[in-house]
C-alpha cells in the first residue's frame, strides 16, 4: 500500500481548527525543509497538523517511519513538471497569478497592489489590519488559506494566500521574497520552467529521468529555444505514438551510457555515481541485462539545475519525492537515498541492494 501523497494544494487541519490548505515547503540556508503555513493556521492548534482524509500528521511524526510520498506536485496542476526549488520573485502589478487551493482549485488573477492593507475580521470580536499584502483578483475562499501562489507563465513562488474577500473576488498574499529575506530561506519547491513552447513529450521525458526536490533552479527557461534546449541536453528527437491506451512517447538520445547491470523501473531518474559519490548521469531506461543513462553535467546546464545540499535528519524526515528513492539501511541514519548505492553518501553504510530488489517485488505501488 502506497502512503498518502503531500502536495501543496492539499487539504490539511490541526486539532481545535478548521480545514485550510498545505503551502509549499522551502529549504533553509542550513539545509533544512520546512512547511510554509499562514500564521492563522496554527493559532489555537491543540496539536499537529493532519493530511486529510488520511489523517496522517504531517509535523510531529517519527522520522524513522516510511514517510510520505512527497511528490511536491502542485495539486491537479503541472503534475507532468518536476519539482525544483526556486527563489522568490517581487511581486508587480500587472502581473499574473494563480493557487491552488483545497476549496477553490485552481484560480488565477493579476496582481492589483503589492501594498494592500486590508481589514480582516478574526471571528472573535476584533478587527485586524494586514500590512504590505499583495492584492490579486483571483477568487478564493474559507479554506483556502495557505495556498502557494505562482506566476503563471514562469512558475515562480510569489505569494502564501493570507486572507481574502470572496464577495470582491479579492485574495490576498503575504510576499514569500520578504519571507524568504526574512528567515534566511534558500527557495521554495515549485514546479520546474521550461520554455513555452515545450512539446507535451519533451516534458515527459524531462519528467522520468529528473527527480523532485534534488535540485535549485537558477534561471527561469520560459524564453529559451525548446530546440537549443533539446540539443544542449541530448534529446535528438520525441516521436509519439497512438494507441487504445493513450498517447506514449519514444526518446532518442544522444551521448547515451550503457552498463552492464540489471534494470529496474523503479529507477527511472535514478542519481547514477561513481565510487566516490559523484554524480554522473541519470538513468533512462534499460533492460534485464542493461541500465542506460544520460550525463548528467549537460542536463544540469541546459537546465540551469545545480545540486542541492540538503541536511540528512531534515531531507530523511520530510522529503520522500519519489518511489524509486528509499531509505539507508543504517537505521541511525535512515536517509532517503537513490537504491542504486550501494554506501549511503551521508553515512557511509553499505547497502544491501538485494534487500531492495525484494522489498520492490512485495510492494503495491
């Protein structure tokens, strides 16, 4: 049985409160991941917060559990986009907006003012006023507080949904650069940009070989050439084919290396490294005999990707991004690594990777 999926869009509560909506989760300068809610979420909390309907804690649980599948997806949007983290943009006005909100879903807007000061009603007899919000036209909701806004054409963390006005299709944001500023942040998860023009297959197959949550987006790609882009990372051609199931999609690729080891589909946009824990390449694809990767140094350029390094007891508690990752076998560590290792890069212990080849087989994914 698969765990519940923790993604921002998601509907959450605390005890001795309402349903609101999980944010995005951002990466300190030490290294550490964390949650971003609005402060009205956690006033009054009698405990910790819970993934709904599962009822699963997502703070305050034990670290050497299994874990979440954390896909970092927005929630019913760009689920075909890896996840990468990003620094925060300043807000502008003019520009466009959306969220993804438990009650509302998806809606969109521009921004009106990036100093809003509205009066908000707490619901306990007193009137607060907010300062430097930014005001947008998208609508939402009760509920929807906490939802992680975005521009819309370069995917980039503007706002965290604070308050809003549902009769004057106002919503309001607190700025996630001046969080960012303000407690030291690296970035939030947000999903990767790609030129515009992007081909549905080039996304898909940028998708299977690129794991969420590994790396820091540098540059937004949204005016780049989606052909240079291809060339730069070895992509030498995407052909579709029709069938009763859908659409599939076959990639060819260019400077491809071939090992002679066996192939498991759960490693798909597996890290590929050498002895000393460097990173070398992305796996593909590959057969019962043969694992086929691609570099990964001109991936990552093309990409505008640089890795990230992130504190194990934080990446191990709150990051499980994808299920061809799993935990070291060193129960004092239990870090989530790639199954292909055979010694976990943080502590050094060796893995058993038949251990993982069995636990793949008895699993329902």
């Amino acid at each position: 049985m698969s765990p519940p999926t923790l993604r921002p869009g998601s509907r959450i509560r605390s005890d001795g409160k309402g349903s609101g909506t999980l944010g995005p989760l951002a990466v300190t300068k030490e290294g550490e991941v964390m949650y971003v809610v609005t402060q009205h979420q956690l006033e009054g909390s009698k405990g910790p917060m819970y993934l709904e309907p599962e009822m699963i804690p997502v703070s305050n649980y034990d670290s050497k559990t299994r874990g979440f599948d954390c896909s970092l997806k927005m929630k019913d949007v760009f689920d075909d986009l890896p996840s990468v983290l990003k620094s925060a943009i300043e807000p502008e006005i003019g520009r466009n907006i959306f969220k993804v909100g438990m009650q509302t879903g998806l809606t969109r807007g521009r921004v009106k003012s990036v100093s809003a000061k509205p009066s908000v009603d707490m619901k306990n007899g007193s009137i607060v006023q907010m300062q430097d919000m930014i005001e947008t036209d998208a609508y939402s909701a009760d509920g929807d507080s906490g939802s992680f806004g975005l521009t819309f054409s370069t995917l980039e963390p503007m706002g965290l949904l604070s308050c809003g006005d549902p009769n004057r299709k106002r919503s309001y944001f607190v700025s996630l650069k001046k969080m960012q500023d303000w407690h030291s942040l690296q970035g939030f998860y947000a999903p990767l940009s790609l030129p515009q023009n992007t081909p549905k297959g080039v996304k898909l197959a940028i998708s299977s070989f690129l794991p969420d949550g590994i790396f820091l987006q540098k540059k937004s790609l949204v005016d780049k050439d989606i052909q240079t882009l291809m060339d730069e990372i070895g992509i030498k051609r995407v052909v579709s084919h029709e069938s009763k199931s859908g659409i599939t999609y076959t990639v060819t690729y260019d400077g491809m290396m071939t090992l002679a080891m066996p192939f498991n589909p759960y490693e798909t946009g597996g890290l590929l490294q050498t002895e000393d824990h460097k990173l070398v390449g992305l796996i593909v694809a590959g057969s019962k005999d043969m694992t086929t990767a691609i570099g990964i140094c001109p991936v990552l350029k093309a990409l505008e990707l640089e890795l990230l390094k992130i504190k194990p007891e934080s990446y191990g508690t709150l990051l499980r991004a994808s299920y061809w990752r799993t935990r070291c076998q060193n129960p004092e560590c239990a870090v989530i690594i790639p199954p292909i290792a055979t010694t976990c890069p943080f502590c050094g212990a060796t893995q058993d990777l038949e251990v993982w080849h069995n636990q793949y087989q008895q699993n329902d994914f």
